[in-house]
C-alpha cells in the first residue's frame, strides 16, 4: 500500500515531511488540499482513529481567524464540518501508510513508525 501525505504545498511542516521522507528514500504520494480537497468518508475516519482533537489545527490561522461561535460547542461533528468547509484546518502533515495513521511530524515519531520491518527502532 502507497503512503500518502495529505496537507498544503506551502506548509512549512509538510515540506519538513517531504525532506525527511525523500532524505530516507521512502516514496511517497503527496494530496494536496488546495487542488484535490478532502473527501468526508477519510476524515471521518481519521477522526474516528485519531479523535478530532489530534486533526484539527487550532494553533493555525486559518482556525484561529473563525469567529468565537463558530469555536464554541467544538465536537466531533462539528470539527468535520469546519474541516471541510476548510481543509486548511486540517493538522498538516496527514500520513497515512496502511494501518499507520500520523497527524503531524516530528522525526523520530515518522523514524519509528516507517522503520523497514525488522529493523531495530
């Protein structure tokens, strides 16, 4: 199964993704928000494994920016809603390889989770 990257060509996190994974020589496809949006089915499900809390980005502008209603009463519901409505408030980078679903990145988290089977980690 092909992992996925899922965020925004202009992120700054995602493009530390990108580096890491092409520096390890892990291929990789990458979806972009921006042009291909997300489907409800994927995000529901992310939601559903990872808890609404871990996928949306409340630190970006993008969220920060809503009005205070739009923040109040936040459930899984209605943080799919927001997220649809705006993909960019989704936590950038998604990954997603098989069973293996991260949100973010950090280093060594993408270190243990893509170790070829095997290998010390």
């Amino acid at each position: 199964m092909a992992l996925t990257i899922y965020g925004i060509p202009n992120c700054d996190t995602v493009k530390k993704a990108q580096t890491w994974l092409d520096q390890a020589g892990i291929a990789y496809a990458f979806h972009d928000y921006k042009k291909a949006g997300i489907d409800e089915a994927t995000l529901r499900g992310w939601v559903e494994r990872l808890g609404w809390e871990a996928v949306l980005n409340r630190a970006g502008t993008t969220f920060r920016k809503l009005p205070d209603a739009d923040k109040a009463g936040l459930d899984a519901d209605k943080a799919v809603a927001l997220m649809l409505a705006q993909p960019s408030m989704i936590k950038r980078p998604m990954l997603a390889h098989g069973e293996v679903l991260e949100a973010g990145f950090k280093p060594e988290r993408y270190a243990a989770l893509l170790a070829p089977e095997g290998a010390a980690g």
